[in-house]
C-alpha cells in the first residue's frame, strides 16, 4: 500500500481487468481510514456509495460495455463544488449541512467519464486562505510533515493526493490555491486559463479569478483529467467555446526550441535561497535539454498583490452576500428581527478571514472609495494583463517558483494576515492575466519538504504548457517520491 | 397665509417599471407565470444557490431594443451588466442584475397631449433588470417569501423631470401602456403588477421674485394609473404646503424622501430620507460578458418595429379622413388595428367601417371578453357589410341585425347551440380562422340582408304609414317638437328613432327625417 498509482495507471487497470474498481475504491478506503486521522483532507466521503458505483463500473466492463476515461478511479473534489451526494460545506458553519440540489458542471463530467468521486475535501472558508486551517472544521496536516501546513484553500486536495489517499483530485484556485498547496505536497496542480473549465457549481470566491483545476501526481494525470473537465458550458456566460485538444497525445512535444521566460520579479527579496538554487536548477535543466532562456519584465508584477485583494475581496463580498440564513444554510437561534437575522446569521456562521475579507471588499466597492479602489485595481489588472501578453509574444512559457517558501509551520502566519497573502505573490498574477499555470516538484528542502517550480503559459496555451511540464518530469523524478506518511503506511 | 403671489410649477420624472413578455426569466430558464403555488417556478439559478450562474435572455434584450426604437431612444452598441448590492429577504443573492453606467438604451422621447398641444417628454433611459421576488408578510407570524416572480425580466424606463403635471405624467403612463401592449413587448396587466411607476415630484414656487424648489419625493410603487395621478396630486398639495410654513422646505435644506402611496386615504407617506441613501456599490458582475449590439440584429429589430399608434392614427387621419378620437377607440390594439386596414383594403368605406368597428364589432367583443378579431369574420364580409350601408341598401340599424346574425351562423352552423353567450376566448381562438372556412361559414351580409328582409324602404307612402302610427302613439313628443323650441330637436330625435324601429330599421333614414321635419315644420 506504500504504491501510489497514477490516475492514468488506475484507470488501465480496471480497463484492462487487472483490478476491479470496487478493489480499488475499497483500498482508497482502507488508506482514508489508517491515514487521515493524521491530516485531515477528507471532510466527508461515502463509502457505500462509492463501492456501489464501483460495482456498477466492473459490471459495465464485465458486460462489455465502453468505459469512459476515468472509469473506476477513485476521486475527491475540494467542498466547494456542489454535489448531489453528502453536504457542500465549503469549509464554513455556514453552510455546514448545506445539500445541493444539483451538481457542479465538473462533477457531471467526472462521473460521465466514469470517475468515482469517494468524498469531499477540506479547504481554507470559502477558498479563503492559503494554508487550509482557516476552515470551520480544522486545518489539513501537510503529509510530509504533519506540524507543517498543507497549504491553502485546495489544501485537503493536495494532501489527499500526496498521501495516496486517492489518484487525483479537484482543486479551485483564484489567487493560487491550487498551485501553492501542490507545491507544498509535492504534487502536480494546474490551474487552467480563465474560461477553459465551468465554474458552474463551483460556489463563487472571486468569480473573475475563479478556475477549477486538477491536483495529480504528474502532468499526464494533469492532462487527462483537464481533458475531461475542459470545454464549453453554456450555464456558465464565462465558459469559453474552443475545442478541447487532445493533451495527453501532445505531451510528447520536445523541449528542444522551447523558449522559457524568466523575470526578476519572481526571484527578488522574500525568496528563500534553497528555493532560488532549486528553481534555478530546474531552469538549467531544461536549457540542457535545449530548450531558450529568454530574460522578460512583467514591470506591473509587483502590484498583483495588492491589486488582487482589491478585487477578489469586493467580488467575494458580493458574492457572499446571499448566505443571509433567508434560504438555506446557518441561521441564527432567535433572532429579535430581520436585520438582526442578517447581522447575527452571517457574525455567528463567517469565520474571522471571510469576514475579514467581506469588510475589506465592501470598503473597496463603496461610494467614494471605489474609484481610488475597485476601479483602480481593474486598470492595474489590465496592466498586468498587458505585461504577460507582451511576453508571451517572445516566450512559450514563463518559469518562476510556485511559492517564496517551503511550506511553513501550523500556526506561524495565523496571526499575521498580510504575511499570509504574500504566499500567493508568485501565483497570483496568473488569474488576474487570465493566463494558464501549472506548478510540480522540482526538488526538496534540506528539512525534505517539497519545492514548486511554477511555469505559466498564454491563456489556452495548456498543451504547450502541459508538455513542457512532462518533457521536465520525464528527465526528473521528484515526482516520485512519496511522503513519509505515504510511504510508511 | 395666503399668498397671493406665488406662482406654482410642478416639476415631475417617472420610473416606469415593465414586465417584458419572455417565455423565460432574465438569467434562467424557468418560466415567467402568475398565480402559480409558491416557488413552484424556481432553480437553482433564480433562487441565488451557491455555485449557481446567469445566462442572459436574449429575447428580453430584443424586447428593451425594440421598445428603445419605439420611443427613438439611442441604442447601445456595447453594454454590460451591474450588480446592485442591498440586503431584503425577496431578493436572493442579496443584489439585482442591473445595468448601471451603460444602459442599453438612452435619450428617447415620448408625447403627451392632455389638450393643450403635445407636449415632448424626454426618456433618459431603459435598462434591463431582474424582478425581486415577493414576500408575503403576516402568515402565522412569519413573513414568507415566493421567488415565482424572482428573475423575472423587468425594463425600467427613466423620463427627464419634464412632467408638468399629474395629468400629464398619467398620460404618459398610458401612452407607454399602450405603446408596450401594442409592441408585444409586455401585457402590461396592471393587476398582476407588469407595469409599476415611481415618480419624482417637487415644485417651484415663485414667490416675490425668487425661485424656491421644494425637495424632490421619489413615490414608490405605484401600480394603477390612478394612483400616479391621485399620488402626484396630493404630493404637490403636501409640498407646497410644506414650503408656506416658513419656507424653509426646500432643496438642500430639507432632505429628499422616499415615500409610499395609500390609496384608501389618498395620501403619500415618509418611508426614509434619501440623504441617508443606501450606498448599492454597483460594480459589473464578473459573471456575465459585455453584451454587443451588432448592425444585424439593430435592424432586424428595426424590421420587426410594426407602424405605431401616432403613425397609424396620422395616417387614417389623413388617408381616410377619420377624426382623431374615432382612430384611437381602434389603433391602440394592434391586431383590431391590423383588421381596420385590412378591412379598408378589402374595399370598406372609412367613414362607415369606423363607426361598425366601434358601435357594432367591438361591442360584441366585448360582450364576448375578446377582441375584434377573435370574432372570426374576415375582412372581406366586414367590408362589405359597410359598403351596403354607404350604398344605401340597408341602414345603419338594420346593420346591428345582420352582423348579429353573421356572428350567429358564422359560429355554430351545425345546430350544436345558439351562439352568443357560450363563446369564451378559448373556444374563440381555436375557432378556425382561415380564409376558406370563413368564406363557407360566414353568410354574405347581403344575401343575409335580403333573407331577413331588411333592405331599405325608400318608398314615401310606406314610409308615412309608419310615421302615422308613431305620431299617434306619441302625441306629446309632437306637441312637444311642434311647440316647445327648447324641446324640438330631441322631441323630433326621437320621433325619428321611433319610426326606424317601427320600421324594423327598413325606413331609409334620411327620408324618415325629412318627412317628420316636413309634417312638423308644416303643421306649425
């Protein structure tokens, strides 16, 4: 059970009859049991349901039927994409016995190519936050070393795909929340360009960052899963309608030609020095591979932080604004009133950062407040936008590390909320640009935990920027190696 | 104090809200209906569950296009969708799609004529929006709420403050009810609440020389043209009430208020001051794209835009000689507009087919609960049912009979059952209406007119006979005429009307008239 089997590998299996699915499901079980009372990535999973699904896949095979790509392999999606099945809590009292009428556009397309979503992961409130203990219902331990964080918001996702507990799961990333929790596990997270997958269901944080986006083991695993979950929805005004290629089949592209971007800006002060070599590593790596090093400037880079909290905090307060305790989800006990049911509702079921992040988008969208704000966020955004299109025109990709650190202590930036945002510095820029980025393991701490090494490409540019990821994984093996909790199991 | 010197000008803007006609809500696909059990018409979309996203109604943007032509407005070629942001337990996501910077149309105009010339009003605005849901107040304790009518496609139309009075802003009120209805664009159901008004009314006083205005009242909700005279009336009385105190109600020193209308007692109520005014922080929703306008869909709609009731009534007025008033009982439906050309093409004279429409057609509608052209008789026979009466073969009168019996066989000819009272619009409108039915169901008005021996009598000694019995059966009325001046004309009116009837409406009437006038005239 120390095996950590790629979805791409599961799914061949149960193809090809060597493993049943509901063998498979149940051994994800068996591992959920011995290993997650230690990180707590689950926050809900349903076994019966699960075999039962399970069944109804080697059934279907046994009878010959065509199985879809992901058939029998066994999934978790991060709580805030609504399911059917179980609650969708998104991390919140608010929403803590919340059952969707309906499931998200990605778990439709999960289960139509066979996937059996085994249960639901934890997360940072609402996406908020970038180490996953700001949840209502504790924080997730990273599987490397568990008085470290998993990193945030799709953190329960990435520690539940290290950990083996599944093959692959679903994050959501609006500033980075899949990418820096997957540079903190040591697993691939992709978050795709802006319209590329439906946000439909996804329950909403920042809705003009938000992107749903897989956490694999290596980039094929990547690959297939975006495969699946890419294309057009017409319930989401957002979903773009481009085809969907084939990108497993264009993995194989090589490095050779390949010009890769670097910029100051993501190698200044903050950046921890094992991190720098590391990342620099990498880079040198693929220049020997032959692909071009091409130095850019992203002048606006430095003002994504900033510009970011601007907007993702008054889009979130917006969209957080209908979890009013009226409909469904927390209500206070007695309320004197209706104003009093707002006001009490919403203090007693938000946790201290998304009413954190409520005020701070509130202020921004406020008469008087909104053009020195909001509206000046929106034209440093179109800047940035413009900075990545400008290199884009003279690099394929830009490389940069996912995150300044390793990931750091439980507890060390509870206290310090600015310190926490500047986590996602180097990923941020990515969802205010639109632009598609990815980050897998390119090497460990002296301490053993994990280093991300981010690549980011043009909005749609994925199977570029998939087979450049491959082409690196395919001369390293950082990849493979499994945490201790995994491997000790 | 009384003053006598001041001069008062009521100074009055309306927000008119119309509920478009869609199949669909704004941003989803349940359907728009009345009446219907409580969130019965829901999803997850209009009912703002998480993780739920709209999707724009084109046909609503279609609507708000072509009424914006309508009214000559500017259409937007590059639109986008606000959200606007307050806390009340009807409205779901706790904000409204809106359109706030960019509305899809601007700078129209309306006219309004209330006797004294027409009267341009400037329309600032239309956008589209979504409807809030309801909440229905005192149910065991609770106040519940129905989100049927949440997501419901609204337009909302802004005039310039060019109102000058109440009559004036109820007549722009109706003009656009009958603009809209005639457009398709809305039912315009006040009962159902499809069309609502807001107006904003303040005065200016002129008092010794100098100009006070008093603050401006924005009278929320309105939903009968009544109640927007009876509310725009009472709040100028209020105002300028106000201001004799001691002069000091006036703008900037008193706040604007929002207030509400209680038609029982006729008068407008505080709701809240608007200095106080929520703050909406309208910002574009990240979940819808800009909506382009293209050069192809602005004239398709421009294509589909039907003549206009001030056209059409320019037109007969002009073509056919009708009289202005004679036009409007008929141009403001537009199928029983459609069916008044129709029938002048088909060779009806105006002058005659005018008076059928509103004497005779639309008074057995209306019996019936329908319009004229659910009657079911095609042009054609209304047309020639006109020419025999200009041509003299039957009268005005006996054309009552035979378009009563037209309608009679035109519907049940098969013996099922008699025909008037059991018509209901259903039925009406799943009777068949095409051309040959009607040709081989509905009798000619002539050969009617000849089987029901109603042509008319032209022959003075029949006529005589008639006027004998009549005169001898009302010997007051002749003293009357014949002696009293102030009585001669109804006295004589109504001689004539006796001998019409006397005559089962067979007397030409213009002989009847000049024999009575004779035989009164001559015995004096």
């Amino acid at each position: 059970m120390s095996r950590r089997d790629t979805q791409f590998d599961t799914a061949q299996s149960v193809a090809g009859g060597e493993r049943s699915a509901e063998e498979i499901v149940r051994e994800c079980f068996e591992r959920i049991t011995t290993t997650d009372v230690d990180l707590h990535a689950m926050l809900s999973h349903d076994a019966d349901r699960s075999i039962a699904l399970a069944r109804t896949v080697d059934a279907a095979r046994a009878s010959g039927q065509p199985l879809g790509p992901l058939a029998g392999v066994p999934l978790a999606i991060k709580d805030n994409m609504c399911t059917t099945f179980g609650a969708t809590t998104c991390g919140s009292k608010m929403l803590e016995r919340f059952e969707s009428p309906y499931s998200a556009h990605v778990v439709e397309r999960l289960e139509d190519a066979g996937a059996i979503i085994i249960g639901k992961t934890n997360l940072d409130e609402f996406a908020m936050g970038s180490s996953t203990e700001h949840g209502a219902f504790g924080a997730t331990r990273n599987p490397w070393n568990t008085a470290r964080v998993s990193g945030g918001s799709s953190g329960g996702s990435a520690a539940a795909v290290a950990a083996g507990l599944v093959p692959a799961a679903l994050g959501s990333d609006t500033g980075g929340s899949v990418r820096q929790p997957a540079a903190f596990c040591g697993v691939v997270g992709l978050k795709p360009s802006y319209g590329r997958v439906s946000r439909y269901g996804l329950v909403a944080f920042g809705s003009s960052l938000d992107q749903i986006g897989p956490l694999t083991l290596d980039v094929r695993d990547a690959a297939l899963m975006l495969g699946v979950i890419a294309g057009h929805d017409a319930r989401d005004s957002t979903s773009v309608n481009q085809p969907v290629p084939d990108y497993v089949a264009e993995l194989d592209q090589p490095l050779a030609g390949v010009r890769i971007g670097i910029s100051d800006e993501y190698f200044g002060d903050g950046l921890d020095d094992d991190m720098r070599t590391t990342v620099m590593n990498a880079i040198e790596l693929m220049r020997d591979e032959g692909a071009k090093i091409v130095s850019i400037n992203l002048p606006h880079m430095k003002y994504s932080v900033a510009c970011y909290y601007v907007i993702a905090t008054a889009e979130a307060s917006s969209n957080l604004a209908r979890f009013d305790g009226v409909r469904y989800g927390y209500r206070t006990a007695t309320p004197t009133g209706v104003v009093d049911m707002y006001e009490s509702s919403r203090g007693e079921g938000f946790g201290e950062e998304v009413k954190r992040r409520i005020m701070l988008g509130t202020y921004a969208l406020s008469s008087g407040y909104a053009d020195a704000y909001y509206l000046k966020a929106l034209a440093v955004r179109t800047l940035i936008k413009r900075d990545f299109d400008n290199a884009f025109e003279h690099v394929d990709v830009i490389a940069s590390p996912t995150t300044p650190t390793a990931a750091f202590a439980l507890g060390e930036n509870a206290g310090d909320p600015l310190a926490m945002y500047l986590q996602d510095i180097y990923t941020i820029s990515a969802n205010l640009a639109g632009v598609c980025a990815i980050s897998l393991p390119c090497g460990h701490s002296p301490t053993n935990l994990p280093l991300g090494l981010q690549l980011m490409g043009p909005a749609f540019g994925e199977e570029r920027l998939l087979s450049v990821a491959h082409q690196y994984q395919r001369h390293t093996d950082h990849h493979r190696k499994a945490p201790p909790s995994a491997s000790a199991a | 104090m009384v003053d006598a010197q001041i001069a008062v000008r009521p100074i009055i803007g309306l927000e008119i809200h119309v509920q478009l006609l869609t199949r669909s809500k704004m941003f989803c696909g349940c359907p728009v209906r009345f009446d219907d059990p409580p969130n019965s018409l829901v999803c997850p979309v209009c009912m703002g569950l998480p993780g739920a996203l709209p999707v724009i109604n084109r046909r609503a943007v279609e609507l708000t296009i072509l009424t914006g032509l309508a009214f000559g407005g500017t259409i937007a070629t590059h639109t986008k969708w606000d959200r606007k942001s307050y806390y009340y337990p009807d409205l779901p996501k706790n904000y409204q799609i809106s359109q706030f910077d960019l509305p899809l149309v601007s700078n129209g105009h309306l006219d309004v004529d209330v006797g004294h010339g027409e009267h341009r009003v400037r329309i600032r605005r239309a956008h589209l929006e979504e409807d809030a849901g309801k909440n229905v107040h005192d149910v065991g304790g609770h106040t519940l709420v129905d989100l049927n009518r949440a997501g419901t496609p609204l337009l909302e139309i802004v005039t310039e403050p060019d109102l000058r009075s109440a009559e004036e802003a109820c007549a722009l009120c109706t003009g656009l009810h009958r603009l809209v209805t005639y457009l398709g664009v809305s039912e315009g159901n006040m009962k159902k609440g499809q069309m609502r008004f807001e107006p904003n009314v303040n005065v200016a006083i002129e008092h010794d020389g100098v100009e006070y205005r008093t603050p401006i009242s924005e009278i929320k909700n309105l939903n009968s043209f009544r109640a927007a005279r009876d509310a725009i009336d009472f709040e100028i009385d209020r105002q300028v009430a106000a201001w004799h105190e001691d002069h000091s109600y006036v703008l900037g020193s008193a706040p604007n208020e929002n207030r509400g209308f209680d038609a029982d007692r006729g008068v407008t109520e505080f709701q809240r001051d608007k200095e106080a005014a929520q703050d909406y922080r309208y910002f574009p929703d990240p979940d819808l794209v800009p909506v382009n306008v293209s050069d192809a869909m602005l004239n398709e709609i421009r294509q589909s835009l039907p003549e206009l009731p001030d056209a059409r009534t320019a037109r007969w007025v002009k073509d056919h000689s009708l009289s202005v008033e004679d036009a409007a009982t008929v141009v403001g439906h537009r199928a029983t507009a459609d069916l008044f050309d129709a029938v002048i093409s088909a060779g009806g004279p105006p002058a005659i087919v005018i008076k059928q429409f509103v004497n005779v057609w639309l008074s057995h509608a209306k019996q019936r609960g329908v319009t004229i052209g659910d009657l079911g008789i095609d042009p054609e026979r209304m047309a020639e049912l006109a020419q025999i009466v200009a041509d003299g073969t039957i009268s005005k009168t006996a054309a009552d009979r035979v378009a009563e019996i037209m309608l009679a066989r035109n519907r049940f000819d098969a013996g099922t059952e008699d025909a008037s009272d059991t018509v209901t619009p259903s039925v009406a409108r799943t009777l068949p209406t095409t051309k040959a039915n009607n040709a081989a169901r509905c009798p000619s008005p002539l050969a009617l007119a000849k089987e029901l021996r109603l042509l008319q009598v032209r022959d003075t000694a029949a006529t005589d006979v008639w006027i004998d019995e009549v005169f001898a059966a009302n010997e007051q009325a002749v003293q009357d005429a014949m002696t009293n001046p102030k009585k001669r004309k109804a006295a004589a009116g109504f001689l004539r009307g006796q001998v019409m009837k006397k005559s089962q409406g067979k007397a030409d009437p213009k002989l009847v008239g000049e024999l009575i006038d004779k035989r009164l005239t001559g015995s004096a």
